[in-house]
C-alpha cells in the first residue's frame, strides 16, 4: 500500500516531535512514524529538561514557536535556575519533569496539531530515487511517498546495548533496534560510524534512607520555560500565579567514597569501556562512573543527585551513576553508600553503542549534502542530549516543510541563537564525541540569554509560520514593555539627598552630583527592586507593570546594565557577517590554491564551506588561510 504526503518524520523522540509540530504548524501535511506510541518524547535518561546552555535552547525552541517548553511547564516537579550567582549570561533554566506525564502531554500536543498524522511502525528502508529521498518502506509493508524526509532515529540505529559482558540488541532497554535503515542510507555514500552513551540505575526510593541525603529544593519563584503560557498542552497542570497543579518535589545529593571505588575498580575487567568490548567513542561531559574513576583517580568521592521520575511512582534516577558495569557490581558498589545500604533497583544502569552519521555532510538545513530531501537531526548527528535533539528537529522539520514549496532554508546565526551555534558546530567542525552545548560554545554570550530569546526569534519564528499571531502579539507587547523601562531608565534622574543614606548602608560610594537612573543601575549592588525601596517614584512607576512583569524588568535590567558589553558583541558579530555574506562555494578550486596550507587545501576542499564566515571556523583552516582567500576574491 502506497502513500503520500509532504514531509515524513521518522522517529517521535525530542527532534522527531519538534520536527513533526513544525512542519505540520507551517502548513505541510506531515506524517510522523513511531515504533511506539505510548513511547513518544520518552526520556530515555534523565527526566529534566534544560540546564547550563540547554535551558537556553530550550527557550529558543519556544520563542520559535516548538513545543519542548510549553510540555516541559506542563509537567514540572521542579524548577531551578542554575548559575544565579553568576552573570546573566550563564543564567540556565532547568526542571525536573513528570515522566509520564512528559509524554502524554506531548502525545496531546502532536494529536491536535492540525496537518499532523501519525503512523505506529518501523521504517526498513529510505527510498532514493536519482540521489533524491522520496520515501519509505517499512516492516508492515508501506510505502510512503514524500517531497522530504527527516530521520530522527536516536540511538536506535543499530542499537546494542552493554551490561558487563552481557550485549543485546536494542535502542532503549526492552525496545528494539532498527537494524535495516542505516545502511540503506549509507549505500548512497553517506558516511556512518559509531559512538556509545549511558544510563544509571532506576531506584526503588522506598528502599533509601533519605535522612541520610542532603535535601535539594527547587526555585520559589514561579518561573517557567514558555514565554506564552496560554498555548499550554492542558492548562489544568500549567503553573499560574507561581503555582502549579503538579506537586513540586525535591532531589536529594548523595557522594560515592573510598570502598564504592574500590568495588567499581575491581569490577573494571568486566567493563566493556575497558576489556574491549566497546569501541566507540562515550561522550566526555557525561562520562560514566567507571571513566570518572580512571580518568581522576585521586577523587576520594563523586557527587550523585537521586532525582524524581513524577508525582505516582517510586522510581527515582541516580544522576552521576551512568555505568555498564555487570549488575552486581552496580548493586553493591551502591550498597556501600550510606543511604543506600538497603538499595532496591527497577533496572540497571547500561551502555548503548549506534549509528550516527557524519554531520560535516550536511548543508546548515540539515539537508544533507549527498542525498537530496534528506534531513538528519538529533543524535544521528553526533549529539548527546534532548535538548540539542529537539533545537535541530525544529529547524529540520521547518527547512524541510520549505523545501516542499521551493522556499530557501532558514538558517539562524551563531550571533542569533544557540540553535546556530550548535548546527554550525557540527557542519563545520564535525564530531569525534557526542557533542553538548555549553555557554562556552557561544562566543555571543552576552547576546544569547536566557531572559531574551523571544526578542530574537519570535519574530523569525512567525515569518516562518511556526509561531502564532498570538504569540507574536503577546511579545510585541512585553517589548515595549521593556522598552518603556528602559527609556524611564535613561530620562529619570536621582539627587543624591534622595539616594545617598540608601548607597552608604550598602557600602558603596555615594553620589558626588545627580545623575540618571541609568548610571546607579550600572553599579553591581544596585537593582530595580532594592532602588524601588528608597525611591517611591520609581515604586510607583514599578506598579504601572501588569503581565509579565518579572520577565519584564529582569530583561530591561539586564539591558540596562549590561549595554556596553552587548554593544561590544553586536559590534563582534557585525564583524563576522561581513565575512558570512562572501560567499566562495563553488568559487574556488582549493587543490590548486598552492598559497594555502596543505591542511587547509584538504579542509576546505572536503567541507566545501558555502561562506568565508563558515570556511574560517573549519578547524586545520588557519586565518592566514582566509587572509589568501580574501586576497584571490579581490582579484
């Protein structure tokens, strides 16, 4: 039985979901194919969504108009804002999720998206008709036709997992593998290799000693993930007026010591990281227990987070425990943990090899360079994480919508979003780990926060169709909302007679001349709510806010007092556009560019970068390199 629609997606994890809700949004009838159903944006690892940089990502993806957020503020147990004691820019949103509910509420979102159709089967084979993606075969015998294909397979490619010595094939525990698809891909020259991730075990928490943890709340504060709460999944479970209908839970903070490493060290000729029975390359920001030992044997103790799974089960996951070491080596290297000396598991910890493909392949749609109408996205990219999965889902579903109807790709800037730097990483760099976003990744830091990812992509997001006419309204309105402060800011001055007593408890200089309000807010110790305590003019102006009124004077502060350095980056990343709108692809034939490094000949001639910008960030691709270039086009 035959078919058809515009765009399929295969795969309904965190870039399959994104992808699917995108496509369908911008009008393009969209089918999504799942193995499982009632395993739609399963979590495979962790149940939390966001922290350092992804908590970022996240926020991009709901600004544009995806869904992760908005499921995310559904199904939160707990919220933490990470890293306040530094500056704005490593400000990181991170929540504790309800399982289950994380994925019913997802299933809720995908079923009522209009355009949207969902298929339960497994895809045998991609159909490449002239070098062009066409379709797909499955195992219950359908062929599906389409103008474009997105794969978001996860770890399923060829999924093995490892529990000491024992392997077995499978792409989640208990869930099978695909083990046709990935070489029906690769037989039209599509580069394939292999990398390997982990999970912890899942505890019994009714069989921990709790006193004997350190207890971890999260925020009071009401803050959430979406910048537009009225398009919630089911606004009965959506926190309203900082509180929620999902009972809020805490974490707990344990450490191994001494006699755990001994039991773990002893159990390593097991280890199939260590006896040579996995090959591939585990990712080294989330390594697992026995790598933590091996790679810093001096530690006398690793810290481990026992985290809720949801609000109706006993089953809690040991964050910093990843391990696939044999099952009685888990257990009672466990046992010897305080809290933990009467430890029930439900599963244990476990290693998982797949394939993925080279990511250099692709052009920044993640269309792929070799096979016309492909898109890959999520770990079949060489990434690790369901926020990295769901940011590359995203822009594939969208870029593949448009490339039903003859449109050019959208692409972010890495000045624009995380979700640029991230894709313009893995194309121009490539990976030899699973890669995960950091801050650090971001040479726009500053210009890349948290508070403000609706005033960068929510208008792009609806141009593209994704984002709602609401959604789109409600920020114009909190942007002149911001503004309005920010101008108040700047024409509002202080006498210091008013202002003097207040800076001289603080200890900090007082005034020696009147000044704008601008000015004190640019001093560390000073914010828009303690001035507001000794300034009943500016309380007052305070309270003429309504809606949103955090966001909105947590954005305008940041501004205000960090305008020099944004203008810096914006500055910066002018800069680098210049370089971005040169573009060479085609232009040039590197072999016989003799002023060149060798590397560089051989770089760029493998990558065929489309712009100067993305030539220079080719690693083995030195500036002088792009000094001659820069020359020749002169010529």
């Amino acid at each position: 039985m035959e078919q058809f629609y515009d765009v399929i997606v295969i795969g309904a994890g965190h870039a399959g979901c994104e992808a699917a809700h995108a496509s369908a949004r911008i009008g393009a009838q969209t089918l999504l194919i799942t193995m499982d159903m009632n395993k739609i944006a399963q979590m495979s690892c962790n149940p939390a969504v966001g922290g350092i940089a992804k908590g970022q990502i996240v926020r991009e993806i709901d600004a544009i108009g995806g869904a992760m957020g908005r499921v995310t503020d559904a199904t939160s147990i707990q919220f933490r804002m990470l890293n306040r004691s530094k500056g704005p820019a490593m400000w990181s949103p991170r929540a504790q999720c309800d399982r289950g509910k994380f994925i019913w509420s997802w299933r809720e979102v995908l079923e009522n998206t209009p355009n949207l159709h969902i298929w339960q089967d497994q895809v045998r084979r991609l159909i490449v008709e002239n070098g062009i993606a066409t379709g797909v075969e499955t195992y219950l015998g359908m062929t599906f036709k389409a103008k474009s294909v997105v794969l978001t397979a996860g770890t399923f490619l060829n999924g093995l997992m490892h529990i000491g010595r024992v392997k077995l094939p499978g792409g989640r525990c208990a869930e099978p593998p695909s083990l046709e698809l990935a070489e029906s891909i690769a037989a039209h020259g599509v580069r394939v290799a292999r990398m390997k991730t982990g999970t912890p075990v899942r505890i019994d928490v009714r069989s921990v000693d709790l006193t004997l943890m350190t207890e971890q709340p999260g925020d009071t504060e009401g803050r959430r993930f979406s910048f537009f709460p009225s398009e919630l999944p089911d606004t009965s479970t959506f926190p309203q007026n900082g509180t929620t209908a999902l009972p809020q839970l805490p974490c707990y903070i344990t450490y191994t010591n001494e006699a755990v490493h001994d039991r773990l060290r002893a159990g390593l000729p097991d280890s199939p990281l260590y006896n040579g029975q996995i090959q591939s390359i585990g990712p080294r920001y989330c390594p697992s227990i026995e790598t933590k030992l091996v790679t810093f044997p001096d530690k006398e103790q690793h810290q481990l987070f026992l985290e809720p799974e949801g609000t109706n089960t006993n089953e809690y996951y040991l964050n910093g425990f990843s391990s696939s070491l044999p099952i009685d080596v888990q257990i009672e290297a466990l046992k010897l943990i305080p809290a933990f000396r009467n430890l029930e598991i439900y599963r244990p910890g476990y290693a998982i090899e797949y394939d993925f493909f080279d990511p250099t392949q692709l052009h920044h749609s993640l269309e792929s360079r070799v096979i016309s109408g492909l898109y890959l996205a999520g770990q079949v990219n060489g990434t690790t994480g369901y926020e990295e999965a769901a940011g590359q889902g995203l822009m594939a579903g969208i870029n593949a919508a448009r490339h039903c109807n003859g449109e050019e790709p959208q692409v972010l800037k890495r000045d624009e979003a995380y979700i640029g730097v991230l894709i313009d990483d893995l194309v121009c760099k490539g990976v030899d780990e699973p890669y995960r976003m950091f801050t650090s990744r971001a040479e726009y830091r500053i210009l890349l926060r948290q508070d403000n990812a609706d005033a960068r992509l929510t208008e792009t997001g609806h141009r593209m169709g994704v984002a709602t006419t609401e959604r789109l309204q409600h920020f114009l309105q909190k942007k002149s909302e911001v503004e309005r402060m920010i101008r108040y800011a700047e024409e509002t001055s202080v006498k210091m007679k008013d202002i003097n007593g207040f800076l001289e408890q603080l200890g900090t200089a007082p005034l020696t001349r009147g000044c704008k309000l601008m000015e004190l807010l640019g001093r560390p110790q000073l914010t828009l709510e303690n001035l507001a305590s000794t300034l009943p003019s500016l309380s007052s102006f305070l309270d003429t806010f309504q809606n949103n009124k955090e966001e909105i004077l947590e954005e305008a502060e940041i501004e205000i007092k960090y305008k020099g350095y944004i203008q810096r980056e914006q500055e910066q990343a002018g800069k680098m556009h210049r370089l971005e709108d040169i573009r060479i692809r085609g232009r040039f034939d590197y072999s016989q560019l003799q002023s060149i490094s060798t590397e560089g000949r051989q770089k760029l001639t493998a990558h065929e970068p489309e712009t100067l910008g993305q030539a220079s960030r080719i690693p083995g691709v030195s500036p002088s390199d792009i000094n001659v270039l820069l020359v020749l086009l002169g010529r």
